[in-house]
C-alpha cells in the first residue's frame, strides 16, 4: 500500500533526495511534473540526469483518470454525516462529522480534542437514524490518552452496551512517528477485515513535532507528514470513512510560523483537513468551537459541553 518515495526514483541518492525535498519537492509527483532545467539547477545534476529522472517519476507516479461530474455526484450522495452529540457543533460543520473527509481538531492541553474523538469512536456505533455509521473505528493513539473507561460512561449515557462498543474500538498505540505512519498504512488492512467508517489519530502531530526540532529539520517532517496526510485521504475515499486528527497549537513561537494560536503542520496538515475547528476553554467547563477555512461552510462557533455523559449542548 506504501506509496514510492522520491528516494525510489533510479539516479536518486540521499543526497540529491536532500536536495530535492528541502526545495519543496516531496513526492514523485511534484517531480513528474517538473521541468528539466528547473530540477537540474535545483539538485545541482546535468539536465539529461535530470530528465531520465522526471521520465521515471511520470512512469512512477499514479496519474490518475478522469471521472465524470456524475461519479462524482454520485460518490459524493454516500457521504455520511456523524453526529458529535451537540446539536451546536454538528449545524457547524453541516450535520456532523463528514466520512470521505478529514476534520481536524486543535487547540490548547485541555481544550477537549480527546473528549470529542472519544464521543466520536461512540456514536460511529449509533444506528444511522441516530446519526451514527454503525461501524467499527480505528483509533490511532499517540500519547496514551485513550481511555476505555470513559468509552463505557460515554456508551452508558446513549443506551449503548458498553462492551460492544469497546469491542469495536480497535486501538493502536504509536510510539513514534514512523510507528504512527505504519499504523495508518496497517489500517488499510484491518478496513479490508472489518467494517471501518471512521479512523482517528489522536494527536495527529504531537510524535513529528517532539522528533523533528529546529529549522533543519523542517523539510523532513513535512515531507512525512504530507506522505501521512495523504494516506489519511486516501482511507477516507477508500472505505467512505471519516478521519478526525487532533493537533495543537503552538504555545511559544514557532521557528517557521510564529502566530502562537496556529496549528501545527502549516499548509500541509491545514489543505488536506477539510474541516478545521479550534477549541478553547470557557467558563464552567464550557468549549467554543470556531469553523476555519472550510470550503462550503460559513465560519462560525458552537459551544459545546463536556460532562461525564460525554459532548454535550
Ligand atoms: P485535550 O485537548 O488536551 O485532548 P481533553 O480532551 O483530554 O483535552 O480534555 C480534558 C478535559 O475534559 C478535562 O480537563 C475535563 O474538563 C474534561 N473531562 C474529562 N473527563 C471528564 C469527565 N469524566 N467528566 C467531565 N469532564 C471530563
Ligand atoms: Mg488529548
């Protein structure tokens, strides 16, 4: 399932693949359709080594067909909207968390991310009348924060057997980012087993943030994250199934984007989630959810509450 990388083109070393990555070209496709002289001056090899390369790479790279509007009309009538369990948060983002898209959730330690997706891993088992997918989820946990007890308070609150919920939880701890891209490219797998509608990554980049510091190393964590992006999208085509990514904000000045309420992972993460939503605290346990950059849907905010029976309001 694993997507070549530029590393896999012939006449590529770790050298050049430095080169070419810390100028923006990530993945096989940007070189497919790059010019000779452009990617010759930018990896410093002669054009003709260039253009053996961007031959390779249009050979490599997975083009793709054209698709009528109709198919796509028709595969957009499967989308399924996934109820959060607030009336405020589901008009916000249209009915609810959409399948064959990725919403991202991001805010300050505290602000509810974990809570949301842990309702989300809930309701996904709801029947769809209820604004469930009746489905099994994946969740993909990076800092050890799933909590299968507060998955039992929230399935009680709903009339939901809280064992049956649990046992359609399928929960992968990843260790490190690379353990947390293998995780999703494994999860591809497990969909073909089980019937997946809704995958989370909680957090999405806590993992790329604490392994990849400093200037140096930006290139490659975007690089990886873009590659992680991708494979998240294409799950949700794949299986109609919705993705829900946590992420922070960055507390102190970022080395590359200094705004200390930004996400993490600058254009990469913010293009390829179609649904953004910062969380933040308000008073007596209450959470404002602001709508950022959506495409069809117009900014604005919902608050939510998060009590033991889970979100609310
Ligand atoms: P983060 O955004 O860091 O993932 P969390 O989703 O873990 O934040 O939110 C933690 C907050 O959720 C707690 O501070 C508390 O306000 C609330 N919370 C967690 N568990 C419960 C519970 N059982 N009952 C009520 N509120 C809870
Ligand atoms: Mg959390």
């Amino acid at each position: 399932m694993a997507e070549p990388s530029i590393e896999d083109l012939p006449g590529v070393g770790p050298t050049t693949a430095e080169k070419l990555m810390e100028a923006g070209f990530t993945d096989i496709m940007a070189i497919a359709v790059c010019s000779p002289s452009v990617l010759s001056s930018t990896a410093d090899i002669g054009e003709s080594a260039a253009t053996k390369i961007i031959n390779a790479a249009k050979d490599m790279a997975d083009v793709g067909g054209f698709i009528t509007g109709m198919d796509i009309l028709e595969k957009r009538k499967e989308i399924t909207k996934l109820t959060t369990m607030s009336k405020a948060l589901n008009s916000l983002l249209g009915g609810g968390v959409e399948t064959q898209a990725i919403s991202e959730f991001f805010g300050e330690f505290g602000s509810g991310k974990t809570q949301i997706v842990h309702q989300l891993a809930v309701t996904a088992q709801l029947p769809k009348e209820e604004g469930g997918l009746e489905a099994d989820v994946i969740f993909i946990d990076t800092e050890n924060t799933f909590r299968p007890e507060r998955i039992v308070q929230m399935s009680a609150a709903i009339d939901l057997d809280p064992e049956e919920v649990l046992s359609k939880i399928h929960v992968a701890r990843a260790f490190n980012s690379h353990h947390q891209m293998l995780l999703t490219e494994k999860a591809f797998d497990v969909a073909k087993e089980y019937n997946i509608r809704l995958l989370i990554v909680d957090s999405l980049t806590a993992h790329f943030r604490a392994e990849f510091l400093g200037r140096g190393a930006l290139a490659e964590r975007q690089q990886k994250l873009n590659k992680h992006m991708h494979d998240l999208q294409r799950f949700t085509d794949l299986n109609n199934a919705a993705v829900c990514v946590t992420n922070q904000v960055m507390s102190k000045p970022d080395v590359f984007f200094g705004d200390p309420t930004k996400p993490i992972g600058g254009h990469i993460v913010g293009h390829t989630c179609t649904f953004r939503v910062y969380l933040r605290k308000s008073k007596g346990g209450k959470r404002i959810c602001r709508l950022i950059d959506s495409p069809n849907m117009p900014e604005g905010e919902a608050v939510i509450m998060i009590s033991e029976d889970g979100v609310r309001g």
